[in-house]
C-alpha cells in the first residue's frame, strides 16, 4: 500500500512528541528541559509583573498542526473497451481429390534366352617334361626309352661303343642299363668315358647288377659289397656320373622259390631295405626289374599280408616292369595294377617288352612281329599311359636282341 508525502511527515512528527514525553525532568542534558536558573534574580517569582505565565516543566508549547487538506479523490479508470470479437477463420476449402494414377500396364514378358550351347571341350594339352638342363630330351616319361646292355664289350671296346651309340641314336635311346659287375672293378676307365660319351649323346646310365642267387640271405653279403663299390665309383668321378644303379634279381627262379615261396620273397625284401640304406645317400636311382605277376603273389611280413610288387615299390624309386607281352591290350592290362600303386608311393614304373627269340609263349617276345609291330604296339601303350603319374616310358630288352630284331 503507498501513502502520501505529507501522512509520513505527521507519523514522524508525533513520534517526536511522543518521546518527549517520556524524557526525564531531571535530565539536564535533554534537550527539550529549557529552564533557566532564577535563584540570584530577586524578582523572579510566581508573582512577578510582567512573567509569562508558568508552564509545566520539560514541555514546549506545541502548536497545532495546520489541517491537512483531504486527498483529491483519484479517477476511477476509464473503463478498457473489450476488443473486438476476431472473426473466425474462413473455412478451408476441402482439397479437390488427385485422381488415382492410370494403371501401369504389365511389361510384355521378356522371351528366355536361347539357351548356349556348351562350348567344346577343348583337348587337354599333352603333358610337357621339363627339358634336361643340358638341353637333352627327358630321359624318364611316356616318350623315354631304354635297353639292356649284357656285354661288357660294349664299354670296353671302341668299336662296339660307337656301334651301340648309333644305334641309340637311330631308335630314340635315352637310358642304357650297362651290366657292371665287372667293369666296376675291373674296368673303371672305360666304364668312365662311356658314361661321358653317353652323357654328351643324352643317354642315362645305370650300373646294372644281376644274379637271382643274391636274393637269398646268404648271398646279401656279396651284392651289398659290390653295391658300396659302385656307389664309390660313382662318387669318385670328376665328371658326369651314372644316374642310378639297376638291379636284376629273380629269385623264383632259384629252388628255394619252390619250397618257401614266402621266406625266399622276404629275404628279397630285407635285401632291397639294405640296398636302399647303401644307395640312397649317394642321390643315385635305385631301380629294380620285376615281373608282372608280383601283383598275384601275396606275401606276409610283420604280421600284413599284401602282393609283392607293392612289397617292391615300398623300396626303390623305380620299378622296371618286365610285362612281356606282344600285344599293347596285353600290355596295359598287365601294367595297370603297378603304375596305381606306384602312383601312391611316388615310386616310377617303366613298361619293359622282350625281343629275344626262341621263347615259348611267342606271345611274351616281338621277335615274331618284328620291330615294326613293336613300334606300332608301344606306341597304343604310351598314348594310353600318357597322363599318369607313373609312367616313365620303355626298356627294350635287350639290347643286342633289339638290334638284331627284323623290320
């Protein structure tokens, strides 16, 4: 609530009033006690002529206050007009309804694509074998071919080596088995520069040793001997080197095959686990000739019984098949077992046909046929072997037999 100026002033005024009231007389240092002191005035008195009249201690005469004017009455406030009533908003016209959208028409079906005709298988290539890096033909694959050489003539005298290399040369020769019982240790010279002279016409050599009897345990001793002296041999030539040692050892045909079919082949057995200790340090090939019938022949050792042409491959790096047979139906039959197996193991298998004469069957030789039909029949075989992995060409034997063969 406010009050005006002039109210506030008469609130403080009578508050003065009111508390000099409350002062005491007594009290000299009140300012509102002004009497004097009259006890040396002898006139002073009650009476005394021309003394204002006596007034009560401690008051000053207070006059009255003027009157205070009424306070204008104020206005009453002009009363606010009420605003004018807003007018309501104009109705919204409904939107004019959007037509549906035509309907699209189906697209026309689309007609199914000729359907392509499968391309044409495309002949798989021939498998290539990496090049000598001499620059020579491989020496092992379908294309490979090889021979036996029985006679240590051939190495010894410079005729008969010169015949021998133009005939390898005239039938496509890579590989020569020369038998080197002999020559190891009596004719390491010569046995030298025909390997030499072979190696600058990109044949192989394999030192070749056979006699049936060294299957048999009491014949171990001998071939193992002669083994480590061709391994020296061969280690102390400062030159080309043989790439393997050959051996042919036919143990059915001595009579301990007869009685004890499955001792004589396991004594065959533990020979080649020493022949493989002897000859694999060295990095020669270890080769080994085996008929085509071990397949049928099963044989128990170490308590598994399994035929022994896989015996075999478990212990050389290559079998030469002796699948002597004059037709190439024959021929791959008979090889089909062997080359499975051998895949398995990582061993290799050469087809080997015979061309000695005078041998009964005549089925088993092309001595009849003639080199003609040979060739004719090795190369149906080689076509059917092309792409495996453990075909590793021919051996013809043999060499002389080879050479002599008619047309």
């Amino acid at each position: 609530m406010h009050f005006p100026r002039w109210f506030l002033a008469l609130g403080l005024f009578v508050a003065a009033c009111d508390a000099a009231e409350l002062s005491s007389p007594d009290d000299p240092s009140s300012p509102l006690i002004l009497s004097e002191d009259t006890s040396d005035d002898p006139t002073a008195g009650d009476d005394a002529p021309g003394a204002e009249p006596a007034r009560e201690p401690g008051r000053w005469p207070v006059a009255d206050p003027e009157p205070v004017a009424d306070p204008e009455p104020v206005a009453d406030p002009e009363p606010v007009a009420d605003p004018e009533p807003v007018a309501d908003p104009e109705p919204v016209a409904d939107p004019e309804p959007v037509a549906d959208p035509e309907p699209v028409a189906d697209p026309e079906p689309v007609a199914d694509p000729e359907p392509v005709a499968d391309p044409e298988p495309v002949a798989e290539p021939e498998p290539v074998t990496e090049p000598d890096p001499d620059g020579c033909p491989p020496a092992s694959g379908p294309g490979a071919r090889g021979t036996w050489v029985w006679q240590r003539s051939t190495v010894t005298d410079t005729a008969e080596r010169a015949a021998f290399f133009a005939f390898a040369a005239e039938r496509d020769l890579r590989t020569a088995y020369i038998d080197s019982q002999w020559l190891v240790d009596n004719a390491a010279g010569p046995l030298t520069e025909f390997i030499a002279e072979a190696h600058a016409r990109c044949i192989d050599v394999e030192l070749l040793f056979g006699y049936s009897r060294w299957a048999l345990t009491e014949g171990h001793a001998e071939i193992l001997g002669l083994t480590h002296r061709a391994v020296a041999f061969a280690a102390s030539i400062d030159g080309p080197r043989p790439a393997g040692v050959h051996f042919d050892i036919e143990p059915y045909t001595t009579p301990e095959w007869g009685a004890d079919e499955n001792g004589t082949a396991n004594e065959l057995l533990d020979l080649f686990e020493r022949l493989q200790d002897v000859v694999a340090p060295s990095g020669l090939r270890l080769s080994a000739d085996v008929p085509f019938w071990y397949d049928g022949r099963f044989v128990e050792r170490d308590g598994e019984t399994r035929p022994l042409s896989e015996w075999m491959a478990d212990r050389v790096d290559r079998l030469v098949l002796m699948d002597y047979r004059d037709t190439a139906a024959q021929i791959i039959s008979l090889a089909d077992t062997e080359l499975s197996y051998a895949a398995r193991v990582q061993a290799e298998v050469v087809i080997g046909v015979e061309t000695i004469c005078g041998l009964e069957p005549t089925t088993i030789t092309f001595c009849e046929e003639g080199a003609a039909v040979l060739e004719a029949q090795v190369a149906q075989v080689r076509a059917h072997f092309a792409d495996h992995p453990a075909f590793a060409g021919f051996a013809i034997h043999s060499y002389r037999h080879f050479q002599a063969l008619r047309p």
